[in-house]
C-alpha cells in the first residue's frame, strides 16, 4: 500500500505573521489525519521559521524549487545539500510555473531532480499538459516526454525514490479541476509506463495529482486508484482547507 501524501506548495505567499498562524493551525488539527503524510513547502526564507515550528510533529518540509547545483558562484540560488542541512525532506522540480514563468525545461529540470537526489532529498517531480496541449489530444506525449527526461538521465530507480505530481496546467489556479475520471486516466498512463520499465517502481511510487484541489473536491480524486494524494495550492494557505483535505485521505 502506497502511504497517501497531501503536500501544500505555499508559493510566493506568506509573512512571518501568517506563516505563524498557519502552522499553528495545522499542528492544532493534524490529529485528525490518521493516514496521509503531511507535508508543506514554504518559500525558502520561511524554512527555518516552519521548521522550528514543526519539530516534534508529524508534519515534514520541503522547498518549492533547487538549483541544480552542488555550491559555487550560482548567484540567487539555492542548493540542494543546503535544504537537506535545514532538514527538509522533499523538493519540489519542475513545477508549471517554474516551467512557463522561467523557462525551465525537461532537460534543466531532470538535472534539478538529479541534484536534490544526490543531496538526500526526495524529489517531487512536477508533469502536466497545457489546456492547447489537451485539446491537442498529446498529453500523454507531453507527460511521457518530461518523464523520460528524467528516466533517461537518472534510471528508472531514482523515479521509485521520488514522487511524481500530476499538475494539468489548466487546472492550476484556476478553480478548474480535472474530474476524478480525467485525473485518473493520466496517473494510469504514468503508472503503466513506468510499469513498461520497472513494475516494483510503478507500483511504490506515489503520484500526486495538484490543480484546484480543495477540502470539497479531494475525497473523490483521492479515492481513483492511482492518484496517491494531492499537491495543493491555494486551499493549502487555509489550515482548515489542507487539514480537510488530509482527513479526505484517511483510511
Ligand atoms: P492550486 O491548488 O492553487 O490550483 O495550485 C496547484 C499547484 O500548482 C500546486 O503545486
């Protein structure tokens, strides 16, 4: 059994004050989630603040993005071996925003996964078509095509380590989800063509769909066979909102 995982990407959201309150109110409920990994990802000069917040509790921490460096003159950015120091768990690659706001593409993004695995971190590797994209009818082909961007580099086995998200861009921000049925035909896909390289690693990883989830949407996507938790948005900036929608995973 794949342990579900609900993980809130903060964004570029949050102040000393707010980020406070929200992790007050997450550790105040978490009791109520008895199945799902918790997890948050704040911008990065909020890590320490939510990592001190949160020792002793089940909720873990990541980063939003990574360089795909080790040190060095890489100005502005941050590395790897860093976010493992300050104790998070998990770094978020890829994301569509990183894609079409900055230009990053499969080949920079498979590097940025490359590089947080070698420094400890569990990559969430961020895949999803465009709304033209979809219309197209090639979002498997679009999927497929980030993917082995990093199967090629890494190898099936680093894809059994990490955690894929399945973000459609459409769906991002836009109250817009897909329907369970949507969101579950792609997560198979991805599955199966793992399954084409490695059944085991198919089988363990866990693939999490992200797109205007919400605390009245959640039950159901989490209920598909292959959609193994969520990596939420705007309902993660509401501690009620992300704590429900932790509940919605339990067993
Ligand atoms: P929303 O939940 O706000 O649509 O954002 C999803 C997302 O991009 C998570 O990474």
């Amino acid at each position: 059994m794949r342990q579900p995982l609900v993980a809130g990407n903060w964004k570029m959201n949050g102040s000393t004050d707010s980020i406070t309150a929200l992790v007050d109110g997450i550790k105040a409920g978490i009791d109520a989630v008895t199945t799902a990994e918790m997890v948050v990802c704040p911008p990065y000069v909020y890590i320490p603040q939510v990592a001190a917040m949160l020792q002793g509790s089940a909720v873990s921490y990541g980063a939003q993005d990574v360089s795909d460096q080790e040190s060095g003159a890489f100005t502005g950015e941050v590395a790897p071996g860093m976010l493992a120091d300050i104790g998070c768990k998990y770094a978020i690659v890829g994301h569509s925003e990183r894609r079409s706001l900055y230009g990053e593409n499969d080949a920079f993004t498979a590097r940025k996964f490359a590089a947080a695995r070698k420094a400890g971190l569990v990559p969430v590797l961020c895949v999803g078509e465009l709304l033209e994209e979809r219309e197209e009818g090639i979002t498997e082909q679009v999927v497929a095509r980030q993917l082995d961007a990093v199967i090629s580099l890494e190898g099936i086995a680093a894809l059994g380590a990490a955690v894929i998200a399945y973000e459609p861009v459409w769906a991002i921000g836009t109250g817009k989800t897909a329907s369970p049925e949507q969101a579950q035909e792609v997560h198979a896909f991805i599955r199966g063509k793992l399954a084409g390289f490695d059944r085991a690693v198919a089988d363990k990883v866990r693939i999490l769909y992200g797109g205007s989830m919400n605390a009245g949407n959640a039950a159901q996507l989490l209920s598909m066979p292959d959609i193994d938790g969520g990596l939420i948005g705007g309902a993660s900036l509401k501690p009620a909102d992300f704590l429900a929608i932790g509940v919605a995973a339990n067993a």
